[in-house]
C-alpha cells in the first residue's frame, strides 16, 4: 500500500513523498500521503489530483475502496470488482 500511494504522490509531482498511517480504525485504516510541493499556487489542483491519483494508483493493483454498506445493500460473486473501468486509449498502428 506504501508503494501505491508514493507512486500517486510522485505522479502529481510531489517531491520525496512519504505515507502515514494516521489511523487504525476498526474496518478501516487511515493513511495520509504526501510531499513537498515547490510551486505552492498549484496546491488546491495538486490535493485533487493527488485524490485521482491515489485512486487510480489502487485500482490498478486491485484494490477497491467501498462502502461499508456495500454487502447489506445487495449481495455479489466475491470476485466481482466494483472499481471504475477507465477508457483505454486507442493506438493507430497504420503506417
């Protein structure tokens, strides 16, 4: 998990990124991730990017967060993923 969210924060450009774990929750756990931010104007884009980031960064390893309240709303085959599917980018291969 460490790696995934270093990897989302360098990818913002966030520099020397560390994770911390903030809290141990009881189905939960807290982590904040961050870096140093040289250009201290872009701070709003760059904590939202970060967000995506993060997101994407988990969902392609697998990972999926979700509500608690998932299993008691509806019932589903435990290898179903409800992570967002993102479109693939098309390459043309003509010469």
């Amino acid at each position: 998990m460490k790696s995934l969210l270093e990897k989302a924060a360098a990818s913002v450009g966030l520099e020397e990124p560390i994770v911390q774990i903030l809290e141990l929750g009881d189905f939960s756990v807290t982590y904040r991730a961050a870096g140093i931010l040289r250009d201290v104007k872009a701070l709003l884009g760059t904590r939202a990017q970060l967000r995506v980031a993060i997101l994407d960064q988990l969902h392609a390893a697998g990972i999926e967060i979700v509500s608690p309240d998932i299993r008691t709303v509806r019932t589903f085959e435990a290898d179903n993923r409800f992570i967002s599917h993102r479109p693939r980018a098309v390459v043309d291969t003509t010469p």
